[in-house]
C-alpha cells in the first residue's frame, strides 16, 4: 500500500488532484491497482475507544502531527523493488511524502 502524507495549499489542489487521478489511471490500465481513495483532512476525523466498556469519541488523528494522511494507493507488486519505483513516479513525491507499507496481518513484525 502506498499512502500520500504531506501539507498543501488549496490554490494548488485541484491542479495536483489531478495529477495524482491520473496516476491512479495509469496504475488502474496496468492492472496493478487495487483501490485508492482520497481523504478529507484530519480535522474531519475521529477515533473512537472503549473506556469501561463505553465508546469514547475523540476529534482528531492519532497523534499530533504536521503532515496529515491524503489518501492511498493499494498496489499490486512483484516485489519491493517495482512497488519503490512506482512510488518514484508518483506526483505527491513533488510535494508530501510518499510511504510504502506492505500488506500483512497487523501481528506480524
């Protein structure tokens, strides 16, 4: 899975929105895609907890951060190498940063 974290500015936002569509289309007409998303800004969030058996709602992400969670790519690749390039060719490089996580059960280290 690829995710796009990074700050922006709005008055480049469509512009690079639509760089980044028509990555995923590339990706999509070569049949590595698998899904991919956008995502609102964190101030749009919530997490949600059981304290004493109640649910908790609280506003925000995780931790506090100045780089926010954009969207993400779910690849399918041959390997580490051919999910690294992909990500060198995505446009976010110019301006987030770009990390590769691999799919797995989340116990597995």
């Amino acid at each position: 899975m690829t995710v796009i974290s990074g700050t922006g500015h709005w008055e480049q936002g469509r512009a690079l929105y639509a760089e980044m569509t028509a990555f995923g289309e590339r990706l999509r007409a070569s049949g590595r895609l698998l899904a991919v998303e956008s995502l609102l800004p964190d101030r749009h969030a919530v997490r949600v907890q059981l304290e004493q058996g109640r649910p908790q709602l609280r506003d925000g992400p995780f931790a506090e951060t100045r780089e926010m969670v954009g969207g993400f790519f779910l690849l399918e690749c041959a390997d580490r190498a051919e999910a690294l390039a992909l990500a060198q060719e995505c446009p976010a490089v110019r301006f987030a940063s770009v990390e590769l996580r691999e799919c797995a059960p989340c116990y597995r280290t």
